[in-house]
C-alpha cells in the first residue's frame, strides 16, 4: 500500500509539534536545574515582558490563575518556575495552534 505524500499543511503541524516538544524539553530540564540548584523560588531579576507581551503570555489557557494576575500587574516579579510555567504553557499553545498557510 503506497503512503500518501505529505502535504505542506502537515508538515506544518508536524513542525509545531516537534518545536512544542523541544519547548517543554527545554523548560523542563531549566526547572530541573532550577531544583538541583536550590534556585526554583528564587525571583527572576529581569523580566523582560512589556505590557502587551504579558497579556499575549496571560491569554495561554494553560496558564496558572495566579501567575495569570502576576502578569495583569506591571511590577509582578516571578520566581524561576513560575517563569518554566509560562514556558511550558506557551509549548502546550503550539499543539493547539493550526498552521497558517
């Protein structure tokens, strides 16, 4: 039985699937390091997201409630898991996402 050759719109989407699990690979093994360190609770110094970013992070349905108000105010500090949290929930947006074409 011959395959059927892959159109342009599933290569997309097995492209955001591979970069989804290379996100969550990345933030995964941070928070591991995080752990060994004894630096998981420790604030981050430089958040560098202006207001429309944290919004853009905000609207992730994956996205804890409390780093959700965390973000809504300007001066929200995050610690290093909260900010592997927002990593993980932006990869988990990747799966759900549908490829433009």
């Amino acid at each position: 039985m011959a395959r059927k050759k892959p159109t342009s719109t599933t290569k997309r989407a097995k492209l955001l699937a591979d970069q989804a699990v290379a996100l969550s690979d990345y933030a995964a093994k941070a928070l591991v390091a995080a752990e060994q360190l004894r630096i998981k609770t420790n604030t981050v110094e430089q958040f560098p997201l202006d207001e429309n970013e944290r919004a853009t992070v905000a609207d992730l349905p994956a996205l804890a409630a409390k780093l959700n108000k965390k973000l809504a105010k300007k001066a929200g500090s995050f610690t290093v898991a909260g900010v592997t949290s927002m990593v993980m929930a932006a990869a988990e947006s990747f799966v759900d996402a549908e490829p433009k074409q």
